[in-house]
C-alpha cells in the first residue's frame, strides 16, 4: 500500500465574476514510503492547492486523501489538525515563523500541537542544519536562508511521515537553495520520511530522479482549455 494515494480529488473556488472554477481534478497520484518526488508545475497549475488538500489545510468537493490508511479528506477538523501536526511537515516558501519567538521555540510550538515539546529533539534538528550557535536567534536576526533551514527542522520535528515542500527555494539565492535542497533531502532521508515537493526552478527539477508534470496528473487546466474552444 502507498504511504499516499490520492483518488478522484476535486476542487474548485469561485472566480470574481462569480464563476466556478475548477482548480484540481486528479483521478489518481501515489507516493511510496521514504520516496522523494517533485511535482513540476508553473504558477497558476494548482500545486499549492493540491498541497493543501494533501495535507488537510482544505477540504476536497470530492475524491480522497489517504496517508497511511487514514482517509483524511473525511477527517473532522481537530482531528485533521492532529494529523497534520502528528504524520505531516509542511515547509513553505515564505518560511511561515513565529517572529516573536526563538528558532528554538518555533520548534518547541510545533511539538506541542503533536506529541509534546522534546526540547533536545529540537536543539539537535537546529544544529544538524546548522543553527546550533543560534538557537535563540529570532527570525528577524536571521538572513532569508538561515530562516528557510529553521522551517526546514521545525517540518521534521515531530517525526512526520511525509514532508511537503511548496517551492521551498523560490526566496533564496542560487547558493541557499542549493544548500537548503541538500538539507531537506538529506534530512528526510535520515529521519525515514516521504518527500513530495512542488517547484517551476530547473535546478531543483534536474537534482530528482521522479519528477511527475503537474498538466500529467491534474486534469483541471486541459478541460479549462478545451471549454474555451
């Protein structure tokens, strides 16, 4: 069985002139335990949202979401957010950090919405991406790729079994995502977890043996283009 197996998901968002719009529509996407896959999509394809339904941020019109067994699309909303918070890393683009708080505590706050705060767990994440001497640094104090590797440790903190990545290297410069690229991989290879990322930069795309077209698998955007036909 698939750690991931997505079946029929469809979602659709009302345009402003009051359209529907059909955004995501895959019949059928599975990602293996400790496998490491891009999604290759431009911006407006839907890899965002897909991301979100995956991860239960959103509900699907229709379709499922299984991680491991666990059909999370029909999952109650405080039982979603324990398992987003349990089974699921999130690393976003724009970092998403707790400005008022430490890289420590960013992690420390992740813990506690999952099994509870394991402040060694914690300091040892920081210092494998190597924040060990900035623990107590607040994101403003950090430059743009020191802050992407503290997302990158608070997404692993709680022993996910599968990371997502929404276009993690899209603010850092060529040498930062370079070296934040390695860090994820490397990391969530050693911490046994699936990693689904999302990306338009070649770069990254050339670094993964399985890239998957997002066009490929979400059928939204063809039928979008033949209606107007």
């Amino acid at each position: 069985m698939p750690l991931l197996e997505v079946s029929g998901l469809r979602k659709s968002f009302v345009s402003p002139d009051g359209r529907e719009q059909l955004v995501i529509d895959v019949p059928r996407f599975t990602l293996d335990e400790k496998a490491q896959a891009v999604l290759r999509g431009e911006s407006g394809l839907g890899k965002t949202t897909l991301l979100h339904l995956i991860a239960g941020i959103l509900k699907p019109d229709a379709g499922t979401v299984r991680l491991d067994g666990v059909e999370i699309s029909q999952l109650p909303e405080p039982e979603r957010d324990r398992l987003r918070a349990t089974r699921i890393g999130y690393i976003f683009q724009s970092f998403n950090l707790l400005p008022g708080f430490s890289c420590l505590e960013n992690l420390l706050v992740a813990m506690s919405f999952g099994k509870g705060a394991d402040r060694g767990r914690a300091e040892a994440l920081l210092q494998r991406v190597g924040l060990g001497q900035r623990l107590h640094y607040h994101p403003r104090q950090l430059s743009t790729g020191q802050q992407q590797r503290v997302a990158v440790a608070r997404a692993l903190v709680n022993r996910p079994r599968l990371v997502l990545a929404d276009e993690p290297t899209g603010n850092l410069d060529q040498a930062n995502a370079r070296e934040v690229l390695r860090l994820i991989r490397e990391t969530c290879a050693e911490n046994e977890a699936a990693l689904l990322l999302v990306t338009h930069d070649p770069e990254v795309l050339s670094s993964f043996t399985t890239v998957v077209p997002l066009e490929q698998i979400n059928r939204a955007r063809v039928q979008t283009a033949e209606a107007a036909l």
